[in-house]
C-alpha cells in the first residue's frame, strides 16, 4: 500500500464518480461543475504518470479556459431542467445495454489479452519524459509541422466560433 | 470513463450535456495516451495529448459558437427537436 | 474468267444496292429495268466465258477454287468464302443466269407502272445474289447463306404487292407461310450440317466428300446425314410434306413465279443432293426415301393440278409435280439426268409462267381460266410459245423435256423398280392431260370472256424473252441425248457431269444389263400415252365441252377432294398450325411472359421499393441515434477484434 496507489486509487474513484454524476442530473450547470471536478481528478491521475506538463495544461486548458466558456453558455441560454426520460424510453435503454457491452468487450481485450512488447519501464526515463524540456524539444524538433497546423486550426477555430455565433445587424 | 462519455452522448436530450460527455470521451483517451507514453518512457503520447488538448479546445469553441446560433433560431438545447435533416 | 467468277456474284449485289438506294429516284422505269437487267446479263457472259475456259481444260483438272477471304475461324472450323467453279456449278450458274436474264428483261414490261418498280428489281437482283452464293459456294456455310437468303427473297417477293389480297388472306400470309415453311426445311439442313461437322471435322465440300470416301464411317451416320439434308430440299423445293407453301406463293408477280418458283430457287434443293452424291450413294435406304417422296410428289401434285382454274396454280402444282421426278432421279442415281431435268424443266417451266403473264396481263389481271379462251387469234406469240413449252413438257419429241423426262423414267426403270416407272408413267399421262387443258381452255375454243375485256398480244419486251425460251425448249434437249440414239458417249451433258458424280456412281451398285429393246418399248409407251393424253384433253375441252361438267358431277367427291387439294392445308392448320398459335397465345404469352417474366422484373423492382421504404426510416435526423447505430457498429466491431485475438 504504497502512497502512490492509495492516491491513484482516490483519483481515480473521484473521476470515475463524478463523471457518472455529471450525465445524470438534470441541471447542467451542477454537471459542469462536477465535470470541473472530473477534470481536478484527471490532473491529479496525470500527475501520478508523472507527466507533469500535461497536468498543468489540463488544469489550465480545460478546467480553466473550456468549463469557464460551458459556464458562460449555460447562463446565457438558461436552460430548463429538462425530462431525465425521452419519449423512447427503449432507446435509452439500448443504448445503455450497448455502453455497457462494450465495457465490459475492452475490459475483456485489456486484461484477457496479452501484449504485444514487452517493454520494460523505469521510473527515470518515465520521469524523464515527462518533463517540460523533453516535450519542449521534441515539440519544436521532430513534431514542428504538427505544432504549426494546431495553430492554423486554432485560428480557424475563433473566426469560425465568431461567423456562427455573431448577431446579424442588418 | 470512455464508456461512461458514451452513454451520456446517447442518452441526453440537452445538447450542452451531450457535448461535455464528448469532452469526457476525449479525456478518456487523454488518459489512456498519458499512460502509455509513461508506460514506454516515450514523450510521444504526451506530445499527442497535447495536440488532442488544443483540438479539443478549438472543438468545444466552434460547438458552442453551433449551440449557441442553434438556439437562436429553435428556441430549444432539446436535440429530439432538431431533426430536420432527414428524409 | 474463271477467276472473276466473283463477279458473277457481285454484279446482282451492286444492282440491288443502287436499285435499293437510287432506284426510287430514278423516274425512268427503263433504266431501273436495264440496271436490273444488265446486271444479270454480265454475270452471264461471264458464265459463258468461265464455261468455255473450264471446257478448255482437260476432263480431270476441271474443279477450280476461288478464294475471295476467310470468313469464319473459329477453334477448328476455317469456312472461307470461296466459290468452287466446277462442271455442275458451272451448269447451274447458266441456268441461273441465263433464264434470270430473260425473265428480268420480261419483268421491265410486265411491272410497267407499278410504282414501286425500283424495289422489284432491287429484291430480283438480292435473289440471283443469293442463289449465285448457293451453287457457287464450295462449303455448307456459304451455302447455306445462300440457302436462307433465297427464302428471304422469296418471301420479299411473294409480299412484293402486299396490300393485295390473296384467296381467303393477304399476299403476306403467303409470303409468311413460304418462309415459315422453308425455315422448317431449313432446321432439318442445319442438323445435317451439324452431323457432318460432327462426323468429318469440316463443313468444305472437298474436304467433306474425299473423307466421306475413305473413312469408316457407319451406315447410320449417314442415313441421317443424308435424311437431314433431304428434309431442308423437302421444304426448299416443295416436296411431301412441305409443298404447300408453293401453290400459295402464285401471291407474287408472275416473273417471280417464274424465276423463284419454276427454275432456280426450287431446284436449291435438286442441287444441293446432286452435290452431296456421294453422301447419298452411301445412304441407300435415304435414297429410296428420296425416290418415293420423289415419285408420290409427283403424282400427287399432278391429280391436283388437272381440276385448278387458275391459271398459275396449275402451273405451281405442276412445277411440284417435275420437282418430283427431279428427285425420283435423284434417288435412283441418275444424278445428271435429274441435273438434266432442271435444266429442261427452267427453259419451258419459265416460258409457261411467262406466257400465262402475259395471258393475264392481256386479260387485266384475271387468272381464273373458265373466263379465258380463243385467244390464240388475239396473242399469237404467245400462243406459240406456249404451245411449244406444252409439248415439251408433255415430253413429245424431239422437244426438250422428252429427252430430260424419258431419261428420268429410263433410269427409275433401269435401277429402280417397275413401280417406279409405272406411277411415274402414269404421272406423264396427267402431266400432258392438265397442261393441254390449260392450253385449250386458254387459247383455243370459244370466247368466254365478256367485250370488255380487249385482250392483246404483249409488247416486244414481253415476247423476245418468250421467244428465246421457246427456242430453248425446242433444241435444249438436243445436249443430252441418251445412248440409244447416240451412242455410247454421245450424252455430251452427262458426260461433262459425270467427273462430279463419279464417286457416286461407284459407290451404288452398277447399272444392270438392260438392253436397248426395252429402252424404246417403254420410250414409245409414255410417247402414245401423252399423245393420247393430248387428244383425250382436246376431245373433253374442244369437241365435247359438255362431258367435264357432266364428270365432275358425277365423281363429285374426288372432285372436290381434288379441287381443295386433299384438304392438306387445312389438316396442316388443324394439326400443327392452330395448336401452335393457341399454345402460344394461351400459355406462352399469357403466363410465361407477362405473369412469369415480366412478374419477375417488376417483383425485383417492387422488393428493392418495399425494403427501401423501411430502410429510410433510419434516416431520422435525429443526431443520437445516428451515434446508437455507430456504437452498435463499434461492438460489432470490438467482437471480432476480439475472435481474432
């Protein structure tokens, strides 16, 4: 029962839980607020993986930057609570029939199935990884086309966000 | 977690909620690409991870920018409502 | 000229191209006729001069093969496009030719103002190009083109006035049965060529005949040969059972009875088994088929034609009638005295069919002889003509037909049987009763026609091609003159035919020891015997005319039995013809084709319309369920990723 597992263990069950809350209620702003904490949970779990960066940005891009803009939609719109039930009750219950055989199919494949390498992890080059100055260079070395494209895309992104969601004055 | 993204993506009627169980199928595969870059000693899939954040991020603006011209026309976030592209 | 034999073939093709697309723009009647014409009379010349070449060589080289191309080849079949000019194509392509150039220069003044005189000669010309193409061809396919193409000109032509109408029908119900029958023919004479395809590996004629010659081939193989070929010549050339055709094809202008139905297109048939001898020879039992078909034919037709009032169905019955002696010959072996006979029988059959043109051209278009008479006085060319075509096929010497039809009966005496000779005796006996008959109802006695009508003798353009024809039936025997009167050799036309039909000839038995005493007793019987026919004739018709009416009352149901033609046709149409069409209709059309067929295209295209109606049903538009079937999709998918592991 080392400090690491009792953590991963925690995180886990907290992310778990709350994602199962957050498609459950009824009024969105309590599941974004528990997706919020879904997110908290994630950065811990990332952590853990000691993949240090990417915990920060997830903090930082999604907990920060995407929930904040969910919240904003939300006031805006003032959704009512909507009915839990549609009015095909048997597709909902298909589909969660579907969902959970197809848990129950990966969790089948994960551990029935065995690996194809064998690899033998340390914990340096783990941590090593996972440092900002490795995904520092090898961003801006091997992987510089892609870092330009997200860029290109995050610019579409906005104009496209401002054409759809802009009134028309005329 | 993956799983659990999908059911709220069948199961609900309001379109906000619908999109945040897609945020939640995205952090899953976060999630599982943050392991195995751990797993291997590779900064591959953290670097992917990366990419799939600032994909996400651009997603989530768009979608809602969607959501929210939806709105002005329907009146309604209820997706049962929204089908007129059938046939 | 024997290697642009070709052209003997080309020149009546190129004339009905131009007739066929100019030819309706061409006002002047004379040059479409002269076009026609000429045509036929090129590939004459020709003729002639291939003759003379081909008379030049010496007895044993005298076969020559043209080549034009390769037709067909296919795996182990190489049919060329070749024309074998030899002694018996040589003699049919005169013929052909010939007698064709008389009748189309006959034809310009017969079909004087018809309007559409310019497809006349366009189909005449089709026709003497199919038919060069059958006794040209040196191989079965090409043959039989010109086989198939023949009937189809006779069915052309038979229809030629087709909104006319014909007896109880139209000319084109009697264009359609000449072609429906003659296919039926045509069916048999396929499974021969399939069976000697089948048997010797090739369908050239040389090659076909020398292996016929030397392989072991049994008996029976060649009976049906044999029996096949002869069933298509049955309906080619009107025989029993598939005569019928004939009588009801005196639908069409008179020069197309003349050319299609007395001398060329009927004698396809004659020619073919002449040429295939030596299947024959090897094939006794089919050549007593073809004997007795032959000889009952004959008789047959000629107890018919000696009751008819028209003028061109006694004609037709009579021409089925020497068809048959031609095939009596045939299947006795005499295979150049029935040669014999088609030529003879063309020279005075065409100038009959002619002459009784111009009778009913005189007469605007009435063919019905009890309406005639006297009219030797107004039509004296005619007349003579006539006359002349008369005695020669009554077989009178020294006309032509005497020597043709006595060297027929000789041989079927010689190496047939009494039987033979006695019907077919008997049948010449008829044969002179029924055309005296015709010619005393037509030409002489009192007038029976009203003063309206102004008969006259026909133009120059008419009576020149009588004439030459009457010539013809005159001397033309004069070639063939039997043994008796001219010593051994002395039969110059069966001694140029004889290199054909040699391997034939050996093959049957040898001919048995007659002698000349009982070559002329039973020469000098059939003679007394027309004669008497004659007079017999001219007493009932001339002298007596109560005593025929008086006859047919009291044999009043052979009368009738004779006059309808021994009901065969409508036992035809009982039998075969209505149970067909009924069948068809009932079953054929009303449930395999609109309920079995047409039910199945339109079921496959109401299914898809059924299904697809449920199918669309998916598309809903609803966002979630598209992602339902995606996920359903992906569970599929996580199955068989998992079988596979």
């Amino acid at each position: 029962m080392s400090l690491e597992l009792i953590l991963f263990i925690l995180f886990a069950f907290i992310a778990a839980v709350s994602a199962v809350i957050m498609i459950t209620r009824s009024n969105p702003v309590i599941s974004a607020l528990f997706l919020v904490l879904n997110f908290a949970a994630l950065a811990g779990l990332y952590l853990l993986l000691n993949a240090q960066f990417i915990a920060v940005v997830q903090v930082i891009v999604y907990a920060g930057a995407i929930m904040v803009l969910f919240l904003f939609v939300i006031m805006l719109l003032k959704p009512e609570k909507e009915k839990f039930f549609s009015s095909h009750p048997q597709v909902k219950v298909l589909a969660i029939a579907i969902a959970v055989l197809v848990f129950l199919q990966l969790v089948y494949m994960i551990f029935l199935s065995k690996p194809l390498a064998s690899v033998n992890p340390t914990v340096a080059a783990s941590v090593k990884a996972g440092t900002i100055e490795q995904i520092g260079r090898e961003l801006y070395t091997n992987y510089i086309l892609p870092f330009e494209a997200a860029g290109y895309l995050l610019l579409a992104a906005t104009i496209g966000a401002l054409v759809l969601a802009k009134k028309k004055f005329e | 977690m993956f799983i659990v993204g999908v059911t709220g993506v069948l199961t609900r009627r309001n379109a906000i909620i619908v999109f945040m169980s897609v945020e939640l199928m995205l952090n899953s595969a976060n999630l599982t690409l943050v392991a195995f870059s751990s797993y291997m000693g590779n900064s591959v899939g953290q670097l992917f991870v990366f990419f799939v954040m600032t994909v996400a991020a651009a997603e989530a603006a768009v979608g809602l920018a969607i959501i929210i011209a939806l709105f002005r026309n329907k009146l309604t976030l209820n997706i049962d409502e929204v089908n007129i592209l059938k046939w | 000229m024997i290697h642009i034999i070709y052209l003997t073939v080309l020149l009546p093709l190129l004339g009905f191209i131009f007739n066929g697309l100019f030819g309706s723009k061409i006002k002047n009647e004379k040059v479409v006729g002269a076009i026609g014409s000429g045509t036929i009379g090129l590939s004459f010349l020709i003729m002639l001069g291939a003759f003379f070449q081909t008379l030049a060589l010496p007895v044993d080289q005298r076969q020559t093969i043209v080549n034009l191309f390769s037709w067909l080849h296919v795996g182990g079949l190489n049919i060329n496009v070749a024309y074998q000019v030899d002694q018996l194509s040589l003699v049919m392509g005169l013929i052909v030719t010939g007698v064709g150039f008389v009748i189309h220069v006959y034809s310009i003044g017969y079909m004087h103002g018809d309007k559409a005189i310019w497809r006349f000669f366009a189909y005449m010309n089709l026709f003497i190009f199919a038919m060069m193409n059958l006794i040209l061809s040196d191989n079965f396919v090409l043959l039989f083109l010109g086989w198939e193409g023949v009937g189809l000109c006779s069915y052309l032509l038979i229809g030629f006035w087709y909104d006319r109408k014909f007896e109880k029908s139209t000319t084109s119900d009697a264009a359609k049965k000449a072609f429906i029958v003659n296919r039926i023919g045509d069916f048999g004479f396929l499974l021969g060529m399939f069976l000697i395809y089948h048997t010797f590996g090739s369908l050239n004629f040389n090659t076909v005949f020398t292996r016929a010659g030397v392989m072991n081939v049994p008996t029976s193989t060649f009976n049906l040969i044999a029996l096949f070929l002869f069933i298509g010549a049955t309906g080619k050339s009107a025989q029993i059972p598939l005569y019928v055709w004939l009588p009801d094809a005196m639908a069409g202008p008179t020069p197309v009875s003349a050319l299609i139905h007395a001398a060329t297109m009927v004698t396809a048939g004659v020619y073919m088994v002449a040429r295939c001898s030596i299947i024959y020879a090897s094939a006794p039992a089919i050549m007593t088929v073809v004997a007795v078909i032959g000889v009952l034919t004959a008789f047959f037709a000629a107890t018919i034609g000696i009751v008819q009032n028209d003028i061109k169905k006694v004609l037709a019955y009579s021409t089925v009638s020497q068809l048959g002696y031609m095939f009596l010959a045939l299947g006795v072996g005499a295979f150049s005295a029935g040669i014999f006979h088609v030529m003879t029988h063309a020279f005075f059959k065409a100038l009959l069919f002619l002459g009784a043109g111009s009778v009913i051209h005189a007469m605007h278009d009435d063919q019905n002889i009890q309406h005639f008479g006297g009219l030797k006085k107004y039509m004296p060319v005619t007349y003579l003509t006539f006359l002349a075509a008369s005695f020669a096929i009554s077989g009178i010497p020294p006309f032509a037909g005497f020597f043709s039809k006595d060297a027929i009966l000789w041989e079927s005496y010689a190496n047939g049987n009494f039987f033979y000779w006695f019907i077919g005796a008997f049948t010449a006996l008829l044969t002179a009763f029924y055309i005296f008959r015709l010619v005393y109802l037509t030409f002489e006695g009192k007038e029976r026609f009203g003063h309206d009508k102004h008969p006259h003798e026909s133009p120059k353009v008419m009576t020149i091609p009588l004439i030459i024809l009457g010539v013809l039936s005159v001397i033309g025997g004069f070639i063939g003159l039997p043994e008796l009167f001219a010593g051994k050799n002395g039969n110059a036309f069966a001694n140029w035919l004889e290199p054909v039909f040699s391997n034939a000839h050996s093959k049957l038995m040898t001919f048995g020891n007659y002698t000349h005493f009982q070559e002329i007793l039973l020469m000098t019987v059939t003679v007394i015997g027309a004669v008497a026919s004659i007079w017999y004739a001219r007493y009932l018709y001339i002298k007596n005319t109560k005593l025929p009416e008086k006859y047919s009352k009291q044999f009043k149901g052979l009368y009738n039995l004779l006059l309808n033609k021994y009901f065969v046709d409508e036992a035809y149409d009982k039998t075969v013809v209505t149970p067909i069409v009924k069948g068809s209709e009932m079953f054929l059309w009303r449930i395999a084709d609109s309920k079995i067929i047409d039910g199945l295209v339109n079921g496959v295209a109401s299914l898809i319309g059924t299904v697809s109606k449920y199918i669309r049903k998916i598309q809903n538009g609803i966002a979630q369920s598209y992602a339902l079937v995606m996920m359903l999709g992906i569970v599929l998918a996580l199955f068989w990723l998992i079988l596979s592991l």
